[in-house]
C-alpha cells in the first residue's frame, strides 16, 4: 500500500474517531444535565425527608406532653376522688399473717420470697345502725365524779304515801346533765379606811390583776387564750360569745390583752428552744398563714404567705412553733438548729432540710417520711405501679406493728434490722425499674413520685438506726392542725409581730395538750406567777412552768 494510501487511512480513522469522541461527549453532556437534574430532586427530597422528620418529632414532642398533661389531669381527679371520698391514710395493726374472707396478706417471708404475692385486705362492710340497739356497745356511761353535782330527792307521790311512816330500801339515780354557758363575776375588792386611837388602817387588795392597770383577771384572760387558740375562735367571734353571755368588750381591748400577756410570756419562746434542742431526736415541719402587709403583693392586695415552722421533740412532751418575718428561707431552720447539734432530725423533702446530710452538720442525721412520699403515690391510684409501690411501704407499717408492748428497745431494734432490709432493698430495686422503664414520661406524675422518694431513700432507711425514730412525721403534722383549722377560721394576721406572738402562745396551748393539761388552769396559774417573777430570773424559773413540768397550785 503507497504512502498515499496510508495517510487517506489514517485520515479516515481520524475523522471516525473524532465523530465518535464527539458521539460520547455529547451523551457525556446529556448525561451530566441527568446528573444535575437527579442532584436536585435529590437535595429537594432530603429537605423533604428532613422536614418531615422535624413534623414527626414535633408531633411525638406534642404526644409526649399530651400524654404527660393527661396522667396529670388523671391524678388531680383521682387526687379530687380521694378528698370527696374522706379516704384514711392510717394503716391498721395486723399480724404477720391474717386471713379474713375477702383475702390474705402474709408478711411472714416479705423480705425472702421476692415471688411472694400480696393481697390487700379489703374492710369488711359495717352492718345497718339499728335505732332500737340502744346498749351503748355494752359500754359503761361515763359518770363525771369532778364536775358539780346537784342531788334532788324524789319520793313517791301516790295517793296514802306517807314518807314519815315508810323506810328507804333503795334508790335509783335518773342522771341529766345540764349546760349552763360562760358566767362572767365582777369582783369588786372594797378596801376600807379606818381610824383607830387617832391612827387610819387601810385594806388592802391580796388579789391584783396579772397586768398593769388592768382590771382583767388572769382568768378572763385565760379564758380568752383557751377559746383563741385552743378551739381557733377568731377574737370576733369570742366578743360575740361574750356578749350574749352578757359582757360586751372592744375589739382593741382585747387584742391588747393577747398582745400584753405575751410581752410578759417572752423569755419561754428561749427556754423552750434551749428544752427541746437538748433532745436528740427532733421533728420539723411547716405551715403558712396568710399575714397582713403595709405593701401590695402582684394581686394588688396587702397581703402575703408567711411561713410558721414546728419542732416536736421526740422524747419531751413539748412543742414550739417559730415565725421570722414569713421567711422558709434555710437561714430560718439553721438559726433554730445549730451546727453543733447531736441527733436526728426528722422532716419531709423540702430541700432547705437536706443540709443536714452535708459536713454542716457533722453529728446530725436526717430522718425522711414515710408518708410524705406515699402520699403522691396515692394520689395516682388506681395505677397498678403505684399500686404496687403502696403495698410494699404499707407492709413496712404492718411489720412495724407486729412489736409486742412489752418488748424492749433492744428488741425493737432486733425486730426493724430483720425486718426492714429485704423490703427496703426490694422497694428500691422496683422503684429503679419504674424509672427506667421506656414507658414512664420523664415528666409524669408518675416519675416524679419515684424520684422524689428514691431521692429520699437514704434517709428513709435511716429509722432502722434507733428503736425510737418513727416511720413518719405524722406526730408534728397533727399539730399543725391547730394552725391549719386557726388559718381557716381567722383568715390572717394583723402583722408579722402578731405572726410571732401567735406562734408562741400555739406552742404552750399546744404544749398543754401533749400533756394533757387543761389550758385554762395552766394560762391561769401561769399568768399570775409571771406577775410576781422578774423578767431577768434564771432559765430554771421558766423551765419549771413549761406544760412538761408545771406544777398546780394547791
């Protein structure tokens, strides 16, 4: 083949070869304008997949707090239902096991058997009050030997009966008790002056009143304590009690009688805070009362929530209440307890209590409630998990009510060790599950009850140290009914300085009531001994008139 030839070849070959290049670059470009094309349907879709996935989790959000606001809704109900219904906390005593016909509770192997099944007992329906029973459940009537007693004799007034000629062979007694209301006395002490051999005697008053330029006894002023804060009559309402009973007094007066004798009762709110911190187990709580203000609060209104706390100790038969301008601040609590104190204190979670837990307090343990976390499990009932929860801390109570009266505190001691560890161990193994579980909303009423008491679990386990420490703080929450049914019926405090004095006048109305003391012969007897005492005597001399040690005069 000539050279010629050759070069047409190669030219031909060339030529082909550029329309092919030029073939694959134009399906080059057709496919890039695919490429471009799929790249924006793509870029388009995952704004599309990440928009809805944003709307999922928006809308899984909005269940979640659906969900959450319902289980709320349902334990406001329920926790309604329960107040409407009047349900009892109180657990009753039962042995370790106890049968009846609607079922069984065996608490013998609570702590061995984790497979054992509990029953709760169901109260057995109390049969129809028949009027016609009238056998007083085979009580004997109480008699009343202290109270004044008339006898009128009644003898027979059939026709021909003469009493003279007939002998008494016996007597039956028809008793009727009658009422007669408050007597008031005006006392008027008479002193004459006389002369005698040029010489002029005077008489002189023995009784005076127990406040200066006062023409109160101390009775009446007792008397007025008692009905104020014994029985939370607000001071209205016992000036109409005495003006119907026929002794119309002012409103000014009397509050200046209650502020009077707690000037003169000052120096006890001391002394009774030196009493119940030598005890090494105390009781905390608090309270509020609505308190009159100079300023307005955010509801344009003078008034404001003021903070009353309790200290109950538990070995003194004693119980102050203190007030500091409202405050719940800690400041509060740690003024009242030092950081020297040696004991247990028992409170529920709020937090300014836990600095007891904390090297603050080197020598103090806190003691948790019981009922305090139970109680916000009963509130979700008839939850099957909280169910659950409520029949492992009941069965807590009812081992705790297996101890015999006799027994000893060593014994007592021995009986909550054995008992208490496996339920306790078991109850915190179950509340961790609950929290975990997927199924228990963060925010639920729920979760919120098991945190609250594994929060306070330690302090919870730690009435298995002491044979005396209670399972709860029930013992100062019935005081502080007094402040409860008081705040329901006077509404509010004139001041904080009225805050005050009424938290110190509580404290010995109540005082006298964990020693079964009458209030009015205690606040009669004290008022006039305070008369005679001076201001700056030794401690001891108030101590001695504490409810736990007052002595009666003769």
């Amino acid at each position: 083949m000539s050279g010629r030839d050759i070069t047409a070849l190669l030219k031909t070959q060339l030529r082909q070869s550029s329309e092919r290049e030029k073939s694959l670059l134009e399906q080059i470009g057709r496919q890039s304008v695919q490429i471009t094309r799929l790249s924006c349907q793509l870029e388009q879709q995952t704004a599309e997949i990440k928009s809805l996935t944003a709307a999922i989790q928006s809308m899984e959000e909005a269940m979640r707090q659906r969900d959450s606001n319902i289980a709320s809704l349902k334990a406001q109900n329920r926790a309604l239902g329960n107040l409407i219904k009047n349900k009892s906390e109180k657990i009753a005593a039962a042995s370790s096991k106890t049968e009846d016909t609607q079922g069984t509770v065996d608490t013998s192997e609570a702590g061995d058997a984790p497979e054992a099944t509990q029953t709760v007992e169901k109260p057995k329906e109390k049969p129809r009050f028949n009027p016609k029973d009238r056998g007083n459940n085979h009580a004997k009537r109480k008699e009343f030997f202290d109270i004044e007693t008339v006898i009128e004799d009644i003898y027979p007034d059939d026709p021909g009966f003469e009493k003279e000629k007939s002998k008494v062979i016996g007597y039956t007694d028809s008793i009727l008790y009658k009422f007669v209301p408050g007597k008031f006395i005006k006392h008027i002490f008479r002193q004459y002056n006389c002369l005698m051999e040029e010489k002029v005697y005077s008489g002189k008053a023995t009784k005076k009143a127990p406040l200066l330029n006062s023409n109160y006894d101390s009775s009446f002023i007792a008397g007025m304590l008692q009905l104020r804060y014994l029985y939370a009559m607000p001071v209205e309402r016992i000036l109409g009690y005495f003006a119907e009973n026929g002794f119309e007094m002012s409103k000014p007066t009397a509050h200046g009688l209650i502020r009077k004798t707690a000037i003169m009762m000052e120096r006890f709110e001391a002394v009774l805070k030196k009493v119940i911190l030598e005890d090494d187990y105390i009781c905390l709580d608090e309270t509020y009362y609505t308190i009159l203000t100079p300023k307005k609060n955010v509801h344009d209104k003078c008034v404001r929530k003021g903070y009353i706390r309790a200290a109950l100790p538990g070995h003194t038969k004693l119980v102050q209440f203190f007030y500091e301008n409202g405050s719940r601040a800690q400041e509060v609590f740690t003024d009242y307890v030092q950081t020297d104190y040696e004991g247990a204190i028992q409170s529920d979670g709020l937090s300014n209590y836990k600095v007891i837990e904390t090297d603050r307090y080197p020598d103090a343990i806190r003691l948790a409630c019981f009922q305090h976390c139970k109680r916000k499990f009963l509130e979700l009932m008839p939850d099957s998990e909280a169910e659950e929860i409520i029949t492992m801390t009941n069965l807590l109570y009812r081992r705790e009510h297996e101890r015999k009266p006799d027994w000893t505190p060593e014994q007592i001691l021995a009986h909550r060790q054995d008992y208490a560890p496996p339920i306790l161990e078991k109850l915190k193994k179950r509340l961790t599950e609950i929290r975990q579980d997927p199924k228990t909303l963060p925010k639920s009423p729920l979760a919120k009850a098991v945190n609250y008491m594994l929060g306070q679990f330690d302090a919870l386990s730690n009435y298995m140290l002491r044979h005396d420490y209670d399972l709860d703080n029930n013992a100062i929450e019935r005081i502080n009914r007094y402040i409860s049914v008081s705040r329901r019926n006077s509404l509010f405090c004139g001041s904080h300085a009225g805050a005050k004095r009424m938290a110190l006048i509580y404290s010995l109305a109540c005082s006298c009531r964990l020693n079964n003391i009458n209030t009015f012969h205690y606040f009669t007897d004290i008022l006039n001994r305070l008369a005679r005492i001076s201001p700056n005597a030794p401690d001891k001399v108030f101590i001695d008139l504490l409810p736990h040690r007052w002595p009666q005069l003769e």
